[in-house]
C-alpha cells in the first residue's frame, strides 16, 4: 500500500468505527449510482459487509422491497 492511499483517522473516530467507512460508503456509491428513487424496488448481489451497507442505504433512501441475494450457503445462515 502506498502512503498517498493512506489517510489517518481523527483522534475522536475509533478503529472500529473508521473500518465501516469504506463498506458504508461503497453501499452509498452504488445506491446513488442506481438513482434509487423512494418507493423502487432492489436487489442487492451478496451479503457481505458492502451488501448489507447497500441494504441500509436503500432502506434510508425509502426503497420499495429489497432483496438480498447471498449464494455462500454459509453467508446465508450467518445473516
């Protein structure tokens, strides 16, 4: 990993707080890209952190039903 990519957290956001900003904002990225309007429908492709976090922005935005699709019988137990 180079230096640049690199950005240090403010001292009041801890570790485990700043580990959710990449899956949260990932989520966010792909929700504004479908221009996800209130009341559409979604299916999400996996269930894993950055699918969950684009369940919950969905969700915020008012979305219609949202499916969550998870092929990894182990991923779909766990969820």
């Amino acid at each position: 990993m180079r230096p640049a990519s690199l950005l240090k957290l403010p001292a009041n956001v801890s570790s485990r707080a700043g580990a959710l900003v990449e899956p949260l904002s990932v989520g966010l990225h792909g929700v504004n890209r479908a221009q996800l309007k209130p009341g559409m429908g979604c299916v999400v492709m996996g269930a894993g952190p950055i699918g969950l976090s684009t369940l919950i922005w969905a969700k915020a935005r008012d979305a219609g039903a949202v499916v969550v699709s998870e092929l990894a019988p182990d991923g779909r137990s766990l969820r």
